[in-house]
C-alpha cells in the first residue's frame, strides 16, 4: 500500500512541484487547498483542480477560511496595494501573519483523520519574499509541537522538498519532474494576466529566466 | 498602557475563570471565540458575549471555521454520539484533531495584528479527558514554533494559568476572581439544560462537588 502523504497544494509553481515529486516517488496523495480570500483565490482555485485531475488525486480538501479578512495583508485586503516596484528588504504587505502555522496546524488535523505520516508544503527559505513562516527552523519546530499535540501513535513528518532551493532550481525541478506549469499561477493581483511587477511575479520571471527557460503562462507585460 | 493579550474564550468555565483572571491582573484583553460546528455553537457564542459584556471587553473576534465537519469528531458530528458513560481511560470520541493547536496558530495571527505580546488559553493537563493537545509540553512546545514563524519582534508567551489545576481548584479560583458562573457553558451536547452525563458535564459537577458548592447552571437530570 502506497503511504498517504498531505500536500498543501496552492496552485503555485512552488507548491504543484511538491505535488508532482510527491506523486513520481509513488505517495498516495492528499490534496489540501485553502480558500482564504486571497485576490486570486478563484485562479488558484480552478488551477488546483487542474492540477488534481493531471495527477489523478481523488482526495482533495477545499478548506475556507474567510477569517483572514479579519486579520488582514495586501493579499486579502483591496483597501491596500501590493507592491509591484521589486523585491525590498524585510517583511512585505503581502505577509499573512502566521499563514503557514495556521496552514500547517489544519493539515495536521486532517493528516491524523487521514491516517497521513507527513505534510508537504513548498515553502522556500531563501527566495520566501521574507516571510518568516517560510523558514526552516520554524518548520523544524512546528513539527515538533505538532507531534506533541496529537495522538501518541500519530507521527508527523513535514517535508520541504523544496525549501534550500532557488527559484532557478524550482524551475528546472519542475521540469524534470513534468509538472505543467501552464496549469500553475503565481501572481498575487490578477487572474487572468499574470501582472509580472508583483514579488511573487517578479522572482517566478527571474528564475525562468535564469535557468535558460520560457514560463508558458501568459503576462500582461 | 495595559499591555494586550489574547485571550481564547468559548464560553466554558476554565476559560471563563483565565478571562476573569486576566482582567483582574489589568490587561486589555482581545476575546477570541471560535464557532467550528460543534452541537452546542450556539450556546456557547451566547455564553461568549455575556461574559465580554460582564467584562466589558469591546475587541472580539468571532472566527468561523466551517472546515471541523470536514475532519470530523463526535463534538461536530450528529451522527457520532457523545459518551455518556463517564470517563474512560484513552482518547474520547469528542477528541477534534490538533484543535488547540489550530486554535493558538489563528490566535497567533490575531495577536500579531494587534500587537499583544501573549494568548491565555484555559487548558487543564489533568482533567483533560485525555486530549494530547492539553499538555503543557506540546503548549510549550507551541510557543516556540510561534516565536520562530512570526516576525523578529513579535514575542509571544501562550499563559496556560489553569493548566495544573483539578476541576475543584478551578471552581475555588473561578468564586475568588468573580466570575459569573451561571454564564458559562460547559455541556457537549445540550443547549438548553445541560445533560449532566457528557464528560464535560460530569467533570465540572465533581469539580463543584469536591469544592463543597452548588453550580448555578440548570441541569437536566
């Protein structure tokens, strides 16, 4: 019997690349999206279903979490801009406080009614736009707490396949494990252009362009 | 300044008693209450305004997370029945998978927003029914994960003030500080008497009986 593996799938090039590796290395897969009012959330929404059908994965959960509306980012709130005049230091207006753990805290429920032995999500360290649930010693750390925090005989892994890697690197790893990357959307502010100025834009352009490569989405400019 | 902390309140006695705590210790205090689908929802968010009115908290957050019928537990699932029986050794049927631990992460989230610098949260390791994300090494080992996924100069301390403390202690500590128990709602399965026979139920009446007092709730039986 094939092991069950949770992927917190986004529908972005990072997260469907876990997804692709997670299927070529033979895991029964558990699809996780959240919905969580996010301005592209219908793009990302119907690439994650592309995505699941080009895998063939069965298991999926859409997860709505409206409540971000009441925290608040760029990402979720139309009242604020998000910033399209290139990468700058610290944290940035798209930051979710604590997404991730938030994220990872729901997979992990659904991981122990699954009867999962990991979680899989695509964060990167380096390239995370400074996002610091994106970082490796908090997801070292999250692992820990979760396992206290469930059933002895639960034992989660979280696996980051992709999280030392550089965009470039992503790029060529999605390649080779034959992922459709006209299926993905990266772009925080637009769905049916990609902007090609927001971060999330702007390091996917970069790192095609660095690994030699053409990105068959379509952009604005 | 009082210093602001988040406090997770759903109506019961022990968060109840770590909410009277709090604003007798001076803090300003953000009341977060979660509606998950359990049987007694209702109740439970009525409970939660009169007691933020009795303290006169004006910041609350009602955050709904639909997605718990989706993992699944008796607490949501009128299908499951609640344990009547009293308490049995092991993990019971009312057990939501990583509940606490998806409740502190938003709690994170909200505290960062609003600049608090702790979340209070009524667990209890002892009297717990068996829930692994009471104890206090996983709330420990919470914090941490917590402080390494939220920005560099968020600090949290999650302040677990019942945690070592039997159901007759609380009782005690909830008379001294105040609180205004015939608000409060402990019941898993009834909204307008409480059963007096779920596990909730029976610890909270063995906790009034060993404190040598009477609980002013209207019971069933």
């Amino acid at each position: 019997m094939k092991e069950k593996t949770v992927v917190i799938l986004s529908g972005g090039m990072d997260s469907t690349t876990v997804a692709y590796k997670a299927k070529n290395a033979g895991f029964d897969i558990v699809a996780l999206h959240f919905n969580y009012g996010q301005r592209t959330q219908n793009k990302e929404l119907q690439s994650f279903y592309a995505i699941c059908d080009d895998l063939n994965i069965q298991n999926r959960y859409v997860i709505d979490l409206d409540f971000f509306k009441q925290i608040g980012s760029a990402l979720v709130d139309k009242n604020m801009k998000i910033p399209t005049n290139g990468l700058e230091e610290g944290i940035p207006a798209t930051y979710v406080p604590f997404r991730n753990g938030i994220f990872l805290s729901i997979a992990t429920a659904i991981a122990e009614k699954e009867g999962a032995k990991s979680l899989m999500i695509g964060v990167v360290e380096e390239d995370s736009s400074g996002y610091p649930d994106c970082r490796e010693n908090f997801i070292k750390s999250m692992q820990e707490a979760i396992n206290l925090g469930t059933k002895d005989d639960t034992h989660i892994q979280i696996i980051t396949p992709l999280i030392h890697l550089k965009k470039e690197d992503i790029v060529k790893e999605a390649i080779k494990e034959g992922v459709k990357l006209e299926l993905t959307w990266s772009c925080y502010q637009n769905e049916d252009k990609a902007c090609g100025v927001c971060d999330s834009c702007r390091l996917r352009l970069k790192g095609f362009e660095k690994a030699g490569l053409i990105d068959p989405i379509n952009y604005k400019r």
